[in-house]
C-alpha cells in the first residue's frame, strides 16, 4: 500500500494483521483524501477484494468479514452508475448489423486455424486455442477480464449433470465487484470448443505444472493477461 495511512510497516506481518478493518479503514480514508471529494473506481473497489482475500484465506472471523462487507457498502453508494461514453460507442460500434455475427463465429475460425499448426507449433497452436476459449467464453458470459483469467476447471467451470453435460461458468458473491454470484449455462458449441481446448491444447501450456486453472500461466499461476 504506497498511500501513507499511519499504520507502523513493521506491524502488517500477515493477512490478518494487514486486512484488520481498523487498517484497511486508514487505508480508504487515505486514498479517499487523495482522490478528492469523491472516491474514485479503484478506492471503491478496494475493499471488494481485500473482502476477497479475507474469504480465501480465512485470515479474519466472521465479525471482521462482516464489518469489511460494511465498509464495501458504504462506498458501492459512490459507485458511478451506467457505461462510459468509450464504452457505449464501443458497443455500437460491435452491434452494427455483421460486426457481433463474426464476432461470435472467431472463436470457431481460430480453433480450425490451430488444427493445423499443432503438429508443428504446439505451443503457438495452443496460446490461439486459448484465446479462442477467451473470445468464446466472452461473448456468452461477459465478466471482467479478472474473472476469466482467474477462472478453474472443477471451481467456475463446472459439469453439473456429469462429463456429458453442458458446462457452467459460476463465480461465487465475494469475487464479484456488485456481490451478486454469476452462473452462466453455456452452450454445447462453446462446451465442446472448450473440451477440445482442455484435452488437445492446454496440456502444452502447463509447464509441468498440475494447477486447475483453465488458462494457466508461469509457475502454476493462473495467466494475468490472454494477449
């Protein structure tokens, strides 16, 4: 944390002393004050994923959750509502009558392009065949850039009616930014792209590693960008 909040570095030795809702209280008050009058996207999303981390780690009890989830509500009220005037023209500009038609058959293209390079590039065939999942997953289930990098096979991306059934892509409450839990059924074409990429591509990108992230990165870390 480079804001000075007037917290003594030496005594944020662990997750718990450094998610303490009294230290992660200076830390929003701090960025509060450099940000202005108002907090700005990055304060307010703070507590959202020091909440996150908390969660995973069980550093903090039940009581020290609850008053970060607090701390959370009170700044999602200084959340700025509906899309950025970027966004919005990006958006029309992807619905133009043809553009989301492509869009949606890119994934399938590419995956036909990476057949025929695997014999001979296997790691380049495989890193298309990932982007290609990315692309497809995206355009069924648009969650942040965060969620898809971070997504596991047997955690987000589930078979609930056994390995013949369509998968699900589900994200629990405490990682997403509004805490609403996500499930998004996807369908069969998008089932089996990502089958073959997990059977036939993905092998070639785990560097010896047994981690079940569905895009996995260096040192069986999960991959913190696609391209």
């Amino acid at each position: 944390m480079a804001v000075k909040c007037g917290v003594p570095i030496e005594v944020l030795n662990s997750f718990s002393a450094l998610l303490a809702p009294a230290v992660v209280e200076k830390v929003l008050d701090a960025y509060w004050r450099r940000n202005g009058e108002s907090p700005k996207l990055f304060t307010v999303d703070l507590t959202s994923r020091f909440l996150a981390i908390a969660k995973e780690t069980k550093c903090l009890d039940d009581a020290a959750c609850e008053r970060l989830d607090e701390m959370r509500r009170d700044l999602d009220e200084h959340r700025s509502s509906g899309l950025t005037d970027k966004n919005l023209a990006l958006i029309r500009q992807v619905l133009t009558p043809g553009v989301w038609d492509r869009v949606v058959k890119l994934p399938f293209t590419m995956m036909r392009s990476t057949r025929s390079q695997q014999a001979f590039a296997p790691q380049r065939a495989a890193v298309t065949a990932q982007l290609a999942v990315a692309i497809a997953i995206l355009t069924f289930a648009p969650v942040r850039l965060a969620n898809l990098t971070a997504i596991r096979l047997g955690f987000n991306l589930i078979k609930p009616d056994g390995p013949a059934s369509n998968y699900w892509l589900v994200f629990p409450d405490y990682d997403v930014k509004n805490r609403v839990r996500l499930e998004y059924p996807l369908e069969q074409s998008i089932t089996d792209l990502i089958d073959e990429y997990v059977s036939d591509f993905r092998p070639a990108l785990m560097r010896s590693t047994n981690e079940d992230w569905l895009f996995p990165g260096k040192s069986g870390a999960p991959r913190t960008r696609l391209v």
